[in-house]
C-alpha cells in the first residue's frame, strides 16, 4: 500500500510542478494564483495543500532536485585520484548545462516575467555550494569569506541572466567558461587600480 501512496504522491507533485511551470511561461510567476495551479493540474484544493503551503513552496520544492544536482557535480569536479582539490567552482558547468536544458523556464523564472523568490532560491542554493567550496580555500584575508562567496554567487547569476536574456544561442560550455573567467582570473587590470601609482 505503501508503494501506491507513494508513486501517487509522486504524480500529483509531478502534475502540481508541471502546472506551475506551464503557467509561469504563460502568465508570469506573480500572476498565478493556487486556484490556477490547481485548475491546471486538475487536483483538490485540499490535495495541493496536503502537499505544499502555497504556491511559493511549491516553486521552492521544485529546486531542491536541482540542488542535489549541483552538489553531485560539485562532489565530482572536487575528487581527484591523489586526494588534491579537483576543478574549482564544480557546479557551474552542471548549473549551465541544466539551464540550457530548462532554458524557457529558467528565462520565465529569472526574467522580467519571473519571481523573485526563484532568484532567491538559486541565490541560496549556490551560496550554500559555494560556501562549502570556498570554506577550505585559501583567499585574501582582506576579503571577508561571505564577500567572496556572494561574489561568486553574484556574478553566476549575472552570467546566467545576461546569456538566458541576451545570448541564448551560446552553448552551456562556452557560457561556463565566461563564468569562470570572470571569477577565476578577475576582470583584468582595473583603470581604476592606483596601487601602482605613488
């Protein structure tokens, strides 16, 4: 019996999901309401409550997937053979890759049209993968640990706006490698830099 409840709860937050979405690239996030979502997913109301608390929770729900994801990919960049630290910033490639693979959702989500509760969302997952990352690395005590993690944070969500929105025909990989650029080398000699100056 149990099976049966669960695989049914597994298609009724399958359907609720769906709907959401379905709707998101329709209406906009802030437009929806739960009797929308219902009415969409052709449940109760009383069901989509046994689920979630609302249609926020329902869009939060949704990532944690996605962030079981990222850790996964995280985990992999960072095991090498001889127990050295493997590729930094693990979760980007895998972060681009399911964006592009999603990619009118992720524009319905971080677009014009999306919530921000779904920034939020992305923010607080990669923060949380970043700040495992960063939390044995090596950095300049100037910079606090937290400005250096919301960097990272910051400028990920920068470059995924900017290709969803602007460059949507660029490759997930190539899309990495900006990231990385970015973040790994820095924007290159600032006009603004005058510690070489007296």
């Amino acid at each position: 019996m149990a099976g049966l409840t669960d695989r049914r709860t597994a298609r009724t937050q399958k359907a609720l999901h769906g709907a959401l979405m379905s709707l998101i690239l329709r209406k906009g996030y802030e437009a929806i309401t739960v009797q929308d979502i219902i009415d969409e997913a052709d449940v109760g109301r009383s069901t989509f409550y046994a689920h979630y608390t609302g249609k926020e929770d329902l869009l939060r729900s949704g990532f944690r997937a996605l962030r079981m994801e990222l850790a996964e990919a995280q985990d992999a960049a960072g095991a090498t053979s001889d127990g050295s630290r493997g590729e930094p910033l693990g979760f980007s490639l895998a972060m681009f890759d399911h964006a592009g693979e999603y990619k009118h959702i992720y524009r319905a989500l971080v677009g014009e049209r999306g919530a921000v509760v779904a920034v939020n969302e992305i923010r607080r997952i990669l923060s949380e993968i970043v700040r495992k990352e960063l939390s044995g690395a090596q950095g300049d005590e100037a910079v606090p640990g937290e400005v250096r993690n919301q960097f990272v944070v910051g400028t990920f969500v920068t470059v995924l706006t900017w290709w969803l929105e602007r460059r949507p025909k660029l490759a997930p990989s190539q899309v990495d490698t900006i990231f990385r650029r970015l973040v790994l080398n820095g924007i290159g000699p600032s006009r603004c830099d005058t510690s070489h100056q007296e």
